[in-house]
C-alpha cells in the first residue's frame, strides 16, 4: 500500500513539472495556402521576435505546379509577422499550435487574402480593426 502510495506521488509530481513542456512542443506554425495566378516562385513569412531588434527570422516555401505551398515555423508565443509575395505583404498574427490556410490572388495579395482554420479568428478580428 505504502508503494502504491508512493508511486502515484511520483507519477503526479512528474507530470506537474513535464507540464510547462507541452507549451514548447506546440511552439510551431503550420502556413499551408494556394496562390491563384502566381507572379512569383516563393511566399516568406518573417518573424521579429522583438520589435526593437531589427533581426528578423525569414522562413521561404516554394510555389509547386498547382500555386501551393507549405511551410512551418517556430514561434515563442503569440506574435505578428508578415507574409510576403514578391513586393505585396500582408500582416499575420501567429500563435503556438496555430495552422493556418492561407488563400490569395497573387496580383494583389493584401486585398485578397483570406484565412481558415486554427488561428484565423484572431487574424480576421485585426484585419477588421485597422
């Protein structure tokens, strides 16, 4: 019984203190999305992790056949980036665990993008606020 006792007091200390480690494993961002008449060979997301540091962190996807692309990234906690085709950016809001579908005429990306999935609201709420 004592042991009994003892192993489940391990189990549950060993859990409280693995806890703050799922945070970091949903530090990733999944971007997936479809540019309709593409103009450019790749999309970017750049991240600054302060805004006071002018270091920015650039993550690239290539454009397939079909105008789509995939990328991930890690993020520390939620933070604004910019999704960027060729000289057009479009402001994104990202958060640990988000992923994102990202659809937009490549002409004209910052009129025409739209949003879906894990993350979209909060994108959605800031685009409707500026």
């Amino acid at each position: 019984m004592a042991t009994t006792r003892s192993s489940f007091a391990a189990f549950v200390c060993a859990g409280l203190l693995a806890f703050p480690l799922l945070g970091w494993a949903q530090s990733t961002v999944v971007l997936t999305g479809k540019v309709s008449g593409r103009t450019s060979d790749t999309v970017a997301v750049s991240v600054r992790e302060n805004l006071l540091d002018p270091k920015e962190q650039i993550t690239y996807a290539r454009l397939d056949d079909k105008g789509e692309f995939r990328l991930a990234l890690s993020v520390a906690g939620p933070t604004r980036a910019d999704l960027v085709y060729g000289d057009d950016v479009a402001e994104l809001f990202l958060e640990p665990g988000n992923q994102l579908e990202i659809r937009f005429k490549g002409s004209d990306l910052a009129s025409s993008v739209k949003f879906k999935g894990r993350g979209a609201e909060a994108k959605s709420y800031i685009s409707e606020t500026e």
